[in-house]
C-alpha cells in the first residue's frame, strides 16, 4: 500500500530543488526572489478547488517547512508580495505553520531553528502592526501562540515593545496592538491558579495598568471629541470594546491592587458608556450587533464578574449598575443584534439575584412581577429569527439549544435568571410564572396552528422553573417541587408526540422530545417505555431538528441505569422494536443535511450496545450502509465526532456478531477491507488510527493464524512515515501485537527479515518519554510470542538500548515497564539466561540491577497482570538461579525475597517525582490527529502467566519448597538471619496455604 507515494515524491523533488543541506541539520532556503516565487505559485495552487492539484501543493509545503528560512519566506512574501491573496494566503500559512511547530516538544526535534525563532520575534510586532486587519489578525494569533510559549522568559521585551505603541496615537496601530494584547491575556480566564500564573500576571499589569488606564481615559475623551464624526467613532468604539475586554482578563483570577485603586476611573466611565447612545453608533443591520451593544455587552460582563467575585469591594457602585442595566433591558427591542447585550445583561441580573446580601433590591413583591412580565417572559419568546434558524440553520440551533453552547441566547439568560431568583424566591416566582404558564396554555388551546408559540413558550418557562441542578449525562438531577412534572407530561407533552402527523408544528414536537430527555429521571419509568415508539417514530420527521432529538433523546434513555446497575431499559423491553428503530435511524442518515448527523449515529452506537445479539439478524444491511457511510465520509471527513461514532458501530457489529459466531470475521474482512485500503493508499490521516483498531480487532478474532492479507501489510505498518503521527502510535502498537499474538510464527518464517524493522519501532518509541510505555508493549509480545531462535541474536542490543534509556532519562514509568519486562523475559527464558546476559554486557551487572532497581523499585508496579509477572519472575530469580545460591550474589537472595512480599503485602508505591509531573502521555503537540480510543474496539487484559500460575503466592511456597529439597537447611537459615518477622510471618501463612514446608 502506498501512502499517497507518488503526491510524496513529486512534493519532495520539488523541495530538494528550492533547499540546500545545511551543517545545522535543517536544510537552508536562501531569502531569494526565485524562491518567493516558488512559493507564491505553490500557495496559490493551495487554494484551487481540484484536489488533484491542491494536494500535492499542500504536501510540498509540507515537506519544506522545516528548512531554514521557510517562516522569513512567508513573512517577506505577505510583506512585499503584490497579490492581496497571496498576501492573505501567507498569513494565514504563517499562523498554522507557528501553531504546528513553534512548541518545543520533549524528546523531539526542534522544528524551527533558533535563528528563524530570533528573527521572528524580533519582526513580527512591527509587521504585524503595519498590516493591513485581515492579515494583522492572523499575525496577532501568531503573536499569542508565540507568547503562550516564550512570554515572558524567553521573550521579556515584548510588553515593552507593545505598550510604547500607545504612544503613536495611530489608532490602527493601537488596535493591533490592544487585539494582541487581548489574544495573549484571555487565557488568564481559564487558567489554573499557580505561583508561575501569578508572577506573569504581576508582571503584565506592572507594566500595563497604568498605560492601559490612561488610554481609556484618553479614548473617552477622543469620543467626545469627535461625537459627531462616525468614522473616528467607529475606531475608537472599536478600541473602548478591546479595552473593556482586557479589564476582565487582567481581573478576572484576583482583584489587583492597582484596578481597586482605580476603580472610580473604571466604573464611572463603564457607567457612562453603559448609558450613552449615540445615533451614529446605530447601525440599520438587524441581524449583525454594533459596536455600541459590543461594548455595553462587554461592561455588563464587567459588571457581573465585580458583582461576583469582588461584591464587597463594588458594592458603592452596584445599585447604579443594576438601575442601568434594567433600563437597558426594558428599553431594547427584540432584534437579534441586541441578543448577545441582552443575554449579557439578563446573566448580570441572575448573578446578583443570588448574592445573599443583594437580596434585599428583589424581596418586593412587585419588583418581582415587573422582572417576570418585563424581562423574563419577553425573552423567552420564540422569535422570527429563531423559526429561521430552527428551519434553515439547524446545526447552529442544535448546538446552541442541546449542547449549552446557548450561553449567548436570550432564552438561556432568560432561563439562568429564573433560577437564580428562586433559590430565595421559589414560591413567589412559581406562583407568578403558573398563571402566565396557564394563560399562554389557554391561547394555544384557542388556536393552536396560529398561537403555537404560546405553548413553546409555556413550556419552555415550565422547564425553567423545574430545572434546579442539571448535568449533561443524566438530565435534571433536582427538580423544583412546586411543579408536577409527570401531569404536565401527560396533559401537553405526549398528546404532541402520539399525532399522526410527525411533520406538524415541528417546534412543539421538538419541544416535547426534549423534554422527555432533560426530565428522564423525574418521568417514570412506564411513561419512558411509551415515549420509545413515539420516538422511533420521530426519527422519520423531516425536520432536521425533530429527527436530531428524536435520535439524542433514545440515547440518552438507553444509557439510563437502574437497578444493579445495568440499563434501565432492557433488550427485552425493545425487542417488539428493533426493526422499526434500525430502519428509522438510518433511514433518518439519508436525509438532506443529517448525513453526517453525529446524534443518529450515536444513536445507532447505542442501540447497536444495548439490543446485542438482536441486532445479528440484520448485520448484513447494517454493515453494507456504514461501509458506504465510511467509503463516503473519507474522501473529506469533516464531523469527527460522527466518524468516531461510527467507527464504534463497526466494532460493535464485528463484535456482537462474532461473540456468537466467530467465523463471521471472514465476512467484515470482506467488506471492510477494500475501504480500508482505499484510507491508507489515500493517507486519510483522520481515519487511519480507526482503521488501525478495527483491523486490530479483526484480527484478535482469528485464533491461530494471520491470512494472508493481513501479512501483504506487514510490511507497510513498520514505514517510519506512519510513526511520525502521535495518533497513531497506540492503534499501530496494538495491531503489531495482535500480528504477534496470532503469528509469531509465520512472521519468523515468512518475514524475518522485517524483524530488524520491528525492532526499529521499538527503538525509536523507547527514546521518546511520552511513547515509551507503547515501546514495551511491543517488546513483550516480542518477547512472549516470537520463537526464541528468531531474536537471538538481537536480545543483547534489546537490554544495551533499554540502559542507555536508564542512564540517559530515568523516569518512574520507564522504570515500571522496565520491571515488568525483565521479568517477563525471566519467565520466558529462564532466571539463568536473564543473569548471565547482564553479565555479559558488563560483570556483575546482574547484582547492580537486582540491587538498584528491582529491589528499590518493585513496589511501584501496578496493575494486576503486571505485579503478577514480576512475582512469577522474582520467585524464578530466587529458586532457578544457581548464582543466587553461591556466588557473592547470594547477599541479594533476602532483600529480594522481603522486596517480593513487600510486592503482595504493602500497598503500591505511586509517588511521582515532582519534575516528572509535567510528561503527560497523550500530549500530542499541535494539531496532528489526536489519538481516538474506541471502547468497543477494547482489547482484553492479557495475562502471560495465566495458564502458568494462579496464585503467585502459593507459587512462591511451591517453588521454595523445591528449592529447599534440593539443598537442605540453606533456604531456613537464610531465612531466619535476615528476614524481618513480618515478612517471615507472611512468608509462614504463605506456605500454609501450599500445604508445603521448607527443609
């Protein structure tokens, strides 16, 4: 198979061409007007619409990113080329390039070399601040990424750099550099405190509150200025919204001492920006919000995070802002450009509701009804601009309304306020809301075609009101006792979902599923079983949102647990549907707009999972439609979750099936191996780590053999290009153990020249700490599974490798993997060929490796299979090693045999040295394709030993036993000379339970 290898090669004889080598070990392209231009045809060949020409292009730039000068190429051509696009092309190359490569990887090559890095820096403020927007937004992300790796050490003049621009009064520049600023700081909002955070932050506002603070004045005055100049009005209203956002960035992990200090300054000018209105700042666009509501939205966040965080300190100012703030409310209209204001001002009222000492400005009656009726029914409204979105823009209406990412909408604000107001005000509030719920209820009745819209909105403020505590897994998890869920279910939710017509009033319908699905745990379980058809049913509306909640909504039902633990909802109870429901689900994946609808294919994930051997009779069907699904997703796979989703069906189906009848693999190989080939020949490099799991499994399922199809791939799986990816290392490993699982033995006849290119793989994943684990992996199966004769004469090398590592980078999980291999190898050969290859790499190696590492180190192995292997070894080291017995090795036999019962008896030793915290496995660095577990492509916990010994304890008595039969009286005094009583009292228990004693 090759990997897309004639695209590769034209990309790479082109890249030879434009670099020279250089001694530096990056190749070096010269700063020359042939290779501006080289690049300029090559980008513009990146945005042809033709693959075929598009691809080859993108690989090129690919294969010469990593020369030097690549970035300064970019750079000059955005700089001085002619072309608007090119220009824009580059930057936006440049960004992807400095995300891809400018993190400095442990244990991997620098991708950039540290000239280009000066230069960079020491050009990028400039240029980015004399660029035009477009392209100063994309350098302005540059800056941050760079920043979020070397600001402030590595790039301690930048803040100075940046903050001496404020004194240009060229409010282009300013901008640059406030959008730079704001991009590099935003990251205080959700960062984890810690000492190293605090200091960065000292540091920023040391040198920037103050310039920060006079530049806001200074704006404030400008815009008074120049109050009747629109286009001066809109750069400046452009800085204010910038300004406004780093006030809540430099204040959001702390109130700093200097914003206290100053913070008349700040929150009399918020106020009066709050209340300014401005005709020219108007605009007469409806949907797209201005720069006048950006900014009034910005300082009601403001507001809230003081009011939050910080009330004691903001409480002078707090009552001004809620007046503003309410007449901002009752004063704007409905347009959708006021929604992000509105739902920013509602969230200010809602955070202050619930503040125990605030509560007195809502304890009245009446002020409680005004914000009802003048706030919180208006916004709950179902708008003409939400039956749009809702029809035309379902994706979007979807992902805002089920996943939360509605943070922004009128309706979630509206709801939010709701709830805080009765965590002090439940009853009056329910009282208020039951008698508009009614009435809205009573309109619909009159009409419903026409007033439909009364109804969503009734039941939209009927879930509000229920809904105290919710989580995504499960639903509402507390619910508001004063409303009766299951009546109001039965009385207006189900008559919805039993008419015959699932395509009318798509909204209430949609209504209704969700919420069955937000109130699953508070409907009983009889109610649940009647909505399942209805439901299936639902999944035939043409509505994508209708058919979308439908699927989500079965789901999440069939994830729900009952007793035991196990689902609520029984295989048995879906038995009379598994048809309808298989067939409406993917009959539901071939509507316009759902084909890639990642809520369907969860939901066939999930019925796949819970029906089980149901589903065996309609395999045949289901696996032609996800082999073509997957045949078509991959020329341009887009929605990861839905081909993740996917790819866990095929394993489900493979697995189910082959649970009962496991000569069926034949037949998946048959049908999924030609769009396999056709992923790995086209390097879909989403796709290949699935492909990966799946043939893993696949094969798993064979039981003592490889077809032959299986071995044409070998050798294509140990390519070093495939090792290049972070994602798919672990998927690679595992399918090389299942080749040596199920055939060691035709790989040592029919491949045994590949050997050194497996072992090639292990070498270069033992060098790496973050991949070392999946290196051991690969030895083991070696190890177990291969005849011994086949890597003879490579064992040496293989323990000369592993204490180079040791000696080079000793890290708490090496050593662990370490551990179980030496023993797993003991097992294998034998205690006697384990001492004497240490000691023929270095004499008395053996001694200095059972005293430094596994006498010291062995009680943090974890895992069960694991610590059971280095028992099992440890015992063989102990009772099988003649040198052990009689030679100044002998010194080691009891602190080995204590260090083994520490193994047993003590708890695991987990603690980690504090600079290895930061190796984390799966930090995969930039956007390469992370790597996807599949939970239905799992692999079985292998025990090596399993057939071998059961009980290693009773093993351990069995086999000292033996021992001390063949020499009499040594293993007793050993014994009693120098092994603590505790461990001696273990060891007796342990030789009881043998029924054996020692001699």
């Amino acid at each position: 198979m090759c990997v897309c290898s004639c695209c590769m090669d034209a990309a790479r004889r082109a890249a030879q061409q434009l670099a020279g080598q250089h001694p530096a070990g990056f190749a070096k392209m010269e700063l020359s007007d042939a290779n501006l231009q080289t690049l300029t045809e090559y980008l513009k060949k990146t945005l042809d619409p033709d693959p075929a020409i598009r691809r080859p292009a993108e690989k090129f730039l690919e294969s010469v990113e990593g020369n030097q000068n690549y970035p300064l190429l970019l750079l000059t051509l955005l700089e001085k080329s002619q072309e608007n696009v090119i220009k824009v092309c580059a930057s936006v190359t440049f960004k992807n390039y400095i995300k891809r490569n400018w993190r400095i990887v442990e244990d991997e090559p620098n991708k950039i070399c540290e000239a280009d890095r000066i230069a960079i820096k020491a050009n990028i403020v400039p240029l980015m601040l004399s660029s035009p927007e477009q392209i100063q937004k994309q350098l302005s992300d540059a800056i941050s990424i760079i920043g979020r790796e070397d600001f402030p050490q590595k790039w301690p003049d930048l803040l100075t750099e940046m903050v001496n621009r404020f004194q240009s009064g060229d409010f282009h520049v300013i901008n640059g550099v406030l959008r730079t600023a704001h991009s590099l700081f935003k990251r205080y909002r959700h960062e984890f405190k810690s000492n190293e955070l605090w200091t960065e932050i000292k540091l920023v506002l040391d040198a920037f509150a103050l310039p920060l603070t006079n530049l806001f004045k200074a704006t404030i005055e400008l815009c008074s200025t120049h109050a009747n100049d629109a286009s001066a009005l809109k750069v400046l209203f452009s800085s204010l919204i910038l300004i406004a956002k780093l006030f809540y960035s430099l204040n959001f992990q702390d109130l700093p001492e200097f914003f206290e200090d100053n913070m008349e300054t700040w929150m009399t000018n918020f106020h009066t920006l709050l209340t300014l209105d401005n005709k020219l700042l108007q605009t007469d666009d409806e949907e797209e919000a201005g720069l006048l509501e950006l900014l009034k939205s910005q300082i009601c966040d403001n507001a809230a995070l003081y009011a939050q965080k910080y009330d004691e300190e903001f409480q002078p100012y707090l009552p001004r802002f809620v007046t503003a703030i309410w007449n901002l409310l009752v004063t704007t209209g409905q347009e959708v450009k006021y929604d992000l204001l509105v739902s920013n001002a509602i969230q200010f009222l809602a955070s202050v509701c619930e503040r125990p000492h605030y509560k007195h400005l809502f304890e009245d009656q009446n002020t409680l009804t005004s914000i009802c009726e003048k706030v919180i029914v208006p916004n709950m409204e179902f708008r003409a601009a939400d039956e749009e979105a809702f029809e035309d823009n379902s994706e979007e209406y979807i992902r805002r309304d089920l996943e939360g990412s509605d943070i922004d909408t009128r309706r979630r604000a509206a709801c939010d306020l709701v709830r805080g107001l009765c965590k002090f005000f439940e009853g009056p509030v329910t009282g208020i809301f039951s008698g508009y719920v009614n009435s809205m209820l009573q309109e619909y009745a009159k009409n419903p075609s026409i007033n439909w819209k009364h109804k969503d909105a009734a039941i939209y403020l009927v879930t509000s009101l229920a809904s105290k505590a919710q989580t995504q897994k499960h639903g509402i998890t507390q619910a508001n006792e004063l409303v009766n869920l299951t009546e109001f279910f039965v009385n207006h939710i189900q008559p919805d979902l039993k008419s015959a017509n699932v395509n009318e009033f798509p909204v209430l319908k949609a209504d209704g599923i969700k919420y069955i699905m937000i109130f699953r745990n508070q409907v009983p379980k009889e109610q649940l079983l009647v909505s399942i058809p209805l439901l299936i049913n639902h999944l035939q509306a043409e509505s994508i949102v209708v058919h979308t909640y439908a699927a989500h909504a079965l789901e999440r039902l069939f994830t729900m647990r009952g007793t035991n633990n196990t689902t609520l909802i029984t295989n048995t109870e879906m038995a009379p549907f598994v048809e309808v429901l298989l067939t409406n689900l993917f009959k539901a994946l071939t509507f316009p707009g759902s084909s890639e609808n990642e809520y369907i294919m969860k939901a066939i994930m999930r019925s796949f999972s819970l029906l089980q051997e149901a589903i065996i009779p309609y395999i045949p069907s289901v696996i032609t439609q996800l082999t073509q699904k997957l045949l078509a997703v991959s020329k341009n796979p887009s929605k990861p979750h839905f081909n993740h989703y996917m790819f866990e069906s095929i394993c489900l189906s493979v697995r189910i099936t082959c649970k009962a009848n496991p000569d069926a693999v034949g037949s998946f190989e048959e049908a999924l191996f030609m769009v396999f080939t056709e992923i790995l020949q086209n390097d879909v490099q989403e796709f290949i780590p699935y492909v990966f799991q799946v043939m893993s499994l696949l094969l798993e399922m064979h039981k003592n053999e490889i077809p032959s199809s299986y071995m044409a791939l070998f050798p294509h799986l140990l390519q070093p290009v495939l090792w290049e990816r972070t994602g798919n290392i672990p998927p690679l490993v595992r399918l090389l153990q299942a080749y040596l699982e199920r055939g060691a033995s035709t790989i040592a006849s029919a491949a045994a020249d590949k050997i050194p290119g497996l072992l090639g793989v292990f070498q270069k994943l033992i060098a790496s700490k973050a991949n070392d684990h999946q290196g051991f992996y690969l030895l083991n199966s070696i190890i177990e599974h291969m005849p011994p004769e086949s890597v003879d004469q490579y064992r040496k090398q293989i323990f000369i490798l592993l204490f180079q590592r040791l000696q080079n980078s000793k890290t708490t999980k090496f050593i662990k993997s370490f551990l179980v291999f030496v023993n797993l190898y003991c097992i294998k050969y034998g205690a006697l060929a384990l001492q004497e290859i240490f000691d023929s790499i270095q004499p008395k190696m053996f001694g200095m490796v059972l005293e430094k590492i596994i006498i010291p180190e062995i009680q943090k192995v974890s895992g069960q299979v694991e610590k059971k292997i280095c028992a099992v070894g440890i015992t063989k080291i102990l009772t099988e090693c003649p040198p052990m017995m009689d030679t100044e090795y002998t010194k080691l036999w009891t602190p080995l045999l204590q260090a083994l019962i520490g193994l047993f008896e003590l708890p695991e030793d987990d603690t980690i040295p504090d600079e290895e915290h930061f190796i984390d496995i799966e930090d995969a660095p930039g956007y390469q394709t992370a790597f996807s577990q599949l939970a239905f492509a799992g692999k079985k916990e292998h025990d090596p030993v399993g057939q071998m010994v059961n009980n290693p304890k009773i093993h351990l008595a069995q086999s000292l036993h033996k021992l001390s039969t063949a020499c009499p009286g040594r293993v007793p005094s050993m014994l009693s000379t120098s092994l603590n009583t505790e461990a001696l009292q273990y060891l007796q228990g342990y030789l009881q339970a043998a029924s054996v004693t020692l001699l």
